[in-house]
C-alpha cells in the first residue's frame, strides 16, 4: 500500500542514508532531502530539474506533445507480462500512435503528491482535459543523480470481435482478429482509440477505452455502441420478426423456444396466436458484452384456446418483453434464440386517454348486448341456455361505474378491472316440449384487456 511520507519521518531515513553513503551518494541523499524534507507546502520546488516531480513534468509534457522519443527514452517498460495476452502493442511503433491519437489534450499539469513506492518513488499528478480535471501517477526509479525514468506497466485490453465487423484498429494500428473471436491485447497505460472498418453488417466504428489496471487485469473494450447498417438493420429486422411470427404459428399454451407462454390453464385443444401490432416498433438493436447481437423490445399476441378449467372458450391478452440473439453467417443475420428479457424496459404510457380506453370497452360491452347466446368469447355474459332464440340482454348495473383502468407496461396493454350485473330474457324450444320465455341474470367481476394499434384503442379479450 503506497503511504504518503511524512516530512518528521522522511528527514531521519534520509539522513541515515547519508551517514553511509559515499560523497557522490551524499549529494544525491541531500537534493533529495532538501526537496522532500521543506514541508507539504513546497511540492513546488520539485519542478526544478533533477527530482522526480520535475522529470514527471517533464514526461508528461511529452506525452501531450507526442514526443515519441523523449517518451521511449524516459521509460523503463516492463514486457515480460505480454505474454499472458494473444498479441503485444508495445513497441516504440505502437507508442507513437498511441500519443499521436491523443496528443494536446492535456495542460495544467501540477504535482500533488511524492510518495516512497518499495525502493521507488511515485509522483502524483492532476491535469486539465475536455471532460474535467484527471489525476494520474507516475511511478519513478532513480538510474543517476538527475535520471528518474518512468516504470511502465503494461495494460492489457479483453475484445470480442462481433461477427460481420470490419478490420480492427488501435490507435490506428491494424490488429489481426477474427470476427467473433476473443482477443487480448497488451498495450502502454493510458487512453488507446478502437476502431473497426465498415462492412456490410456495421458502419465504421470508433471508441475510447481508458487502459488503466496492470496485467495480467483485462479492461473489457465494449462495442455496445457500434451502428448497423442500413442493411444490417433490413436483416435483422427480418429476422426477428419472422421468428415472431413463427411462434405465433404455434397451437400450445407455452411453446418451446418463444417468448410467449401461458401457463394458468390448459387447454382442451390446439390453442391459436394472434400477433397485435408491430414488434419491432420501439425495439432497440446492439451487441452484448460478447459481441452478440441482440434486437430487444416487446411482443403482443391474442391468445385464443379452450380452457380445461371453465369448459368454455377464451380469448385473452399475452404479451411481455422479448431478448432476440442473432447470429452472422457470412452472408446474412439469422436468428438464433429468444434469451432472457427480464432487464428490458417496459414500454412507456401510449398516447390513447384514460376515455378513450373506456369509450372503446363501452363499444365492445355494448355490442355484446346484442348477442343472442348465452355465452360467446370476449364478452361478459355466460347462462346456460340450450335450445335458446330471441334473446333480449340488458345491463342491471354499469359495468364502467367503478372501473379501475390501469397501463400494464411489461405487456403494453391497459387492463380494466370492474363488476357486472346482467339480465336476459329468452325463449327455451327444448325438443318435445312447448317454447318458454325464460329470464335469467349473469354477474361477476372481469378483467377486460385492450391496446393502443398507434391510432385508436382495440379491445383484446377478457383475463376474467
């Protein structure tokens, strides 16, 4: 752990430096004492040359001009742990670019701190940059009385190539990598540019990427930025919407491998889905921490089956968020999986009004009133009424009086809550028997579902 001297403590280990050290050993003891041992007020003097604030000045005032040379000759590079990574960028090639790429982006340089490193020193600095004032640390190693070269420690940087990129870049330097592949790369400390050329899948892409932990640390390059194309955007949107669409094709009540699923009931046959809406309306494309690509957003279906538990027909809504992974063949993007969405956002509140929600169920309600059944999917009514014509519906109460109408964003329906109480009248022609006018009532409680198609609100079905 790096402790900051204290100026008591600091004067006594040097001076028994002194007590055994040769003439020429005494006067590198003695600058070093008068610079250290003045007080934590005078950090300033260490800008005179021969101390390690003065050379740590002076190597970053290289650093910001890209002086190549004065750099690579000032630094003491530590490569023996390259070798834990794929590919090495440090030679004197690969520190040129690296500077160049972000050369007269700093000023202000000032000293705040000298601390004892083991048998090192470390000089913290602060300069101004575009987005703030940083901090950086400079560790020194005295070679001669008026020598304090830097300790370089490589970085390394973790990539993962995203299938269909184009040439890969640092600081401009190309980088041999397979697309879809992992790759490290040991780099200098410090700021580094990743490009990758355009292809047909992606637009060229650039980014930063701050190196800043010692090998054998990785700091993990993320693409999660990168653009499609115009025709990677036309390919992946096919893809995830004929997958969609192909689990729409599905007759179970949770079909393997989709995104939809109901399991609170059975069915006593083949079940059918509709899908309501565009699913790729409001849905985002971007790549993983591994490169994948993945297209996210949400999916809305009218579920249609014979429900084992009521013996009746049902038609309710199912919908929720959904994580589409896709794949480069070298050709086109194919869709791979549907993976785990519970992180997407859910989708905000629609333009449709509260009154407009409840105008739509109100048409819905009231032209259920026109039945003439006893029962029929999607609306409230069920009497058991066999042999039954001439069927006369009427509301004893108001089923909206009441209501709770509330937005389920996860699956981008309104739902609205409320009591029924209905009344019918009608006559009964039972085989071998003469026509009766029978009356009857239904009531309960229902849970309406309706959606927003972007231009006016359409009722969907009944949860209860």
């Amino acid at each position: 752990m790096i402790r900051r001297i204290e100026i008591i403590g600091l004067n006594t280990r040097l001076r028994n430096l002194q007590r055994r050290l040769g003439f020429r050993e005494e006067l590198i003891a003695a600058i070093v004492l008068g610079v250290l041992g003045a007080s934590s007020l005078a950090f300033t003097l260490f800008t005179t040359q021969g101390t390690p604030a003065g050379a740590a000045l002076a190597y970053m005032a290289a650093v910001d001009r890209a002086d190549t040379g004065f750099v690579w000759s000032h630094s003491i590079i530590d490569s023996a742990t390259a070798s834990s990574t794929d590919t090495s960028l440090l030679d004197r090639s690969a520190l040129g670019a690296q500077l160049t790429a972000t050369a007269h982006t700093r000023s202000g340089f000032s000293v705040q701190n000298v601390s004892y490193v083991n048998a090192d020193i470390e000089v913290t600095l602060t300069y101004n940059t575009s987005v703030g004032r940083r901090t950086t640390s400079l560790r020194m190693r005295a070679v001669s009385p008026n020598s304090w070269p830097v300790l370089v420690e490589p970085t390394g940087l973790d990539l993962n190539i995203p299938n269909g990129a184009g040439a890969l870049a640092i600081d401009g330097q190309e980088v041999v990598a397979s697309p879809g592949s992992e790759l490290t790369v040991a780099v200098f400390p410090g700021q580094h540019t990743v490009t990758l050329a355009a292809s047909i899948l992606f637009v060229s892409y650039a980014g930063e990427v701050d190196a800043k932990s010692a090998l054998p640390a990785l700091t993990t390059v993320s693409f999660s930025t990168i653009q499609l194309s115009d025709t990677g955007t036309a390919q992946a949107d096919k893809a995830v919407s004929q997958a969609i669409k192909g689990c729409a094709g599905s007759t179970s009540l949770s079909p393997t491998g989709c995104p939809q699923t109901f399991g609170q009931d059975l069915a006593t046959g083949a079940a059918s889905w509709t899908l309501l809406g565009d699913p790729l309306n409001g849905s985002s494309i971007g790549l993983d921490d591994t490169s994948t690509l993945l297209v996210t957003g949400h999916f809305l279906m009218r579920l249609s089956y014979g429900s084992a538990t009521t013996q009746r027909p049902r038609i309710l809504a199912v919908g929720g968020p959904y994580t589409a992974a896709l794949s480069w063949d070298g050709q086109a993007l194919k869709f791979s999986d549907f993976q785990d969405a519970s992180s997407v956002a859910d989708v905000p509140h629609p333009a449709a009004t509260d009154a407009q929600v409840l105008a739509a169920l109100k048409t819905h309600l009231d032209a259920c009133l026109k039945l003439q059944a006893g029962s029929a999917p999607g609306c409230l009514q069920i009497v058991n009424a066999l042999f039954g014509s001439k069927f006369s519906w009427h509301e004893d109460s108001d089923p909206l009086e009441g209501a709770i109408l509330a937005w389920d964003g996860s699956r981008a329906v309104f739902t609205v809550s409320g009591t029924y109480d209905l009344s019918v009248v009608y006559n009964s022609s039972a085989p071998f028997t003469p026509t009766r006018r029978i009356h009857d009532t239904s009531s309960g409680q229902y849970i309406a579902d309706l959606y927003w198609d972007g231009s006016r609100v359409v009722f969907i079905g009944l949860e209860k």
